[in-house]
C-alpha cells in the first residue's frame, strides 16, 4: 500500500503542489465537507487541533481555504475552500483515476477483477474501524 500510494502521488502531480500529504488532505477534506471547523477538521482528518490549525495557516496562505465567522456561533469560524481548491483537488483525482484505470487494464487479468473489487472493500472496512468501539 506505501508503495501504491507513493506512486498515486507521483502521478498525480501532487508532489509539485508544493503542499505536504497532510494538507492535502485537510484541503481535500474542506473541498468535500463545505464550510467547517478547525474542531471538526481534526476529527474528520484524525489530527490534533494545533495540526489543523498548521495546516489551515499553510492553505490560507496560498490562498486556498479563508475563514468567516459562523454565523449560527459567532465565537467560531468556518473554513471554506476557493475554487482554486477545488479545481486543485479536482486536477489531483482524476490524475490518480486515471493512472489507477491505466494500471488496472495493463495488469489485472479480468478473472482477478472481482478479487480487486473484493481487496478494496476491505480496505475500505479496515480504514472505517473504530478498534476501540465495543461489539455488539
């Protein structure tokens, strides 16, 4: 998996953004979520607040997210991303599925097809896990 995520980042042009992965995924989280908190940013990306507020100065500088009181708590701000940001993200993704769909006709046999698909979702179940909560 390191080795495949190197490679998406490599094709896809992430690494001349000049943006770390972590900011990347706050900026790609903001893109997604519409405006939200710093709060909320950290526990969606699974990072200490200082992290996000980290990131967000970074992202703000280039002009990618600005902030703007909330208007149902004046006390917090909300985070929006600039169409720059979307397009940015946007660009990075379809690099990413286009490579993926490249590399998938090249080496998957179509018998091995339903075991990618089958692969994936447990990935997807793996990263979903909440190891700490109780089973019922």
């Amino acid at each position: 998996m390191t080795r495949l995520r190197a490679r998406l980042r490599s094709e896809s042009g992430q690494r001349s953004t000049g943006l770390t992965l972590t900011q990347l995924g706050v900026l790609s989280t903001v893109v997604k979520q519409g405006p939200v908190t710093a709060a909320r940013l950290a526990t969606l990306e699974h990072v200490s607040p200082q992290s996000i507020a980290q990131s967000l100065a970074v992202l703000k500088e280039a002009g990618l997210v600005h902030t703007e009181p909330d208007p149902q708590d004046g006390r917090k701000r909300l985070v929006s991303a600039d169409a720059s940001a979307a397009e940015l993200v946007g660009g990075l993704m379809a690099s990413r599925v286009s490579f993926l769909a490249r590399a998938i006709e090249q080496v998957v046999e179509p018998g091995e097809r339903r075991d990618l698909e089958k692969a994936i979702e447990l990935m997807e179940r793996l990263a979903a896990a909440d190891p700490h909560a109780r089973r019922t």
